[in-house]
C-alpha cells in the first residue's frame, strides 16, 4: 500500500496529523539508530495507541515509505531557498545530500534496504525533478555549464549514496561532491 500524498497529509484533522507525525518521527529515530523493534513499538515509541499506527500505517513498509517520502521532500524543500540563487540553492542540496547521507548513514541503508522500489523510484523522481530544475536555472543564469545532465549528477549521487562502507567514506563523499562542483561551474 502507498503512502499518503502531501496533500491528504495536510487534509487531515489536526490530532490525526499531529499522531502520524509522531510515528513517522520516531519510526525516522528507530531506523536512524539501526534499532531492532516490533512494528507495534512504533506506538509506544510515538504516544499513540497500536490502533492509531495501524490506521495510518498498515505495515512497517508503508511506514518505512513514510519515512524515506518525508527525507526526500524535507531535502528537496530546503534547495529551494528564494533567498538564494539558483546556483548556490544546487550547492546546497548537492552538499546536503551528502551532509544527511554521513548523518544518518544508518537510516539511509535502512531505507534503500526496505523501501519499495516504486517508492524510492518516487522519491528519486523528485529529487531528479529538483536537481534538474536547480541544473536549469543555474545554467540560465550563468552559474554553471549548460552541458551538463541531470542524469550525470544523478549516477553521482547514486553513488555517493551507495558506497557508505567505504572505510573513508564520508571524506571522500565530500570530496566527490566538491569534485562535481568544480565540474559544474564555468569559471
């Protein structure tokens, strides 16, 4: 079963929005710690009865979803500072992504292990959809090179995202992002 879409999250009352937020953030601590729990501990864990997690969330999947679509947007959501240039907004989400990923290495295995593919194919999506624009935008203005694929900067994040058992994993996830960053720029 899919998740809720943003929309149907804000259309809910506000005690039922107020519940599957707290199941979401302490499922979110739960896969960031690499917790082991049963699915009911979720409720327990939230405030919450067993009943109100299961109205929300059938499933530790769909839970899981929940979690992974609520990562996603949170990241894609704080590229689009209109206080910032198209530029520096793909800077900073390029950066982010890897700053969240050394961060929370833990969730982010938990979430590529369990989440189901269309799920993730969703979330990919807008990231893609994000990263594409900031390329767009920036190269619009004169940022970067007009060039360059998002799928280019997509197969980097892949693998950024993918190669966490590296003994120095994060230094060198910070070095292939600077590494992309150089590349993109003009000057």
């Amino acid at each position: 079963m899919r998740g809720l879409t943003m929309a149907q999250v804000r259309a809910l009352r506000a005690d039922a929005r107020r519940n599957r937020d707290a199941i979401v953030a302490a499922a979110r601590d739960v896969f960031d710690r690499d917790e082991q729990v049963r699915f009911d501990d979720f409720a327990a864990r939230a405030g919450v009865g067993v009943g109100t997690l299961y109205r929300h969330f059938p499933t530790r999947e769909a839970l899981t979803a929940a979690v992974y679509e609520g990562e996603v947007a949170a990241l894609c959501d704080q590229a689009r500072d209109p206080t910032r240039s198209a530029g520096e907004n793909l800077d900073a989400l390029l950066r982010g992504f890897v700053e969240y990923v050394v961060a929370h290495a833990g969730l982010a295995r938990r979430l590529a292990a369990v989440v189901d593919p269309a799920v993730q194919a969703d979330g990919g999506m807008e990231l893609e959809s994000t990263v594409a624009d900031l390329l767009s935008r920036a190269a619009a203005d004169g940022a970067i090179r007009n060039n360059v694929t998002v799928g280019a900067v997509m197969i980097v994040l892949h693998g950024i995202g993918s190669a966490t058992d590296r003994p120095l994993w994060a230094s060198e996830a910070r070095a292939a992002v600077e590494l992309l960053l150089a590349g993109l720029r003009t000057t």
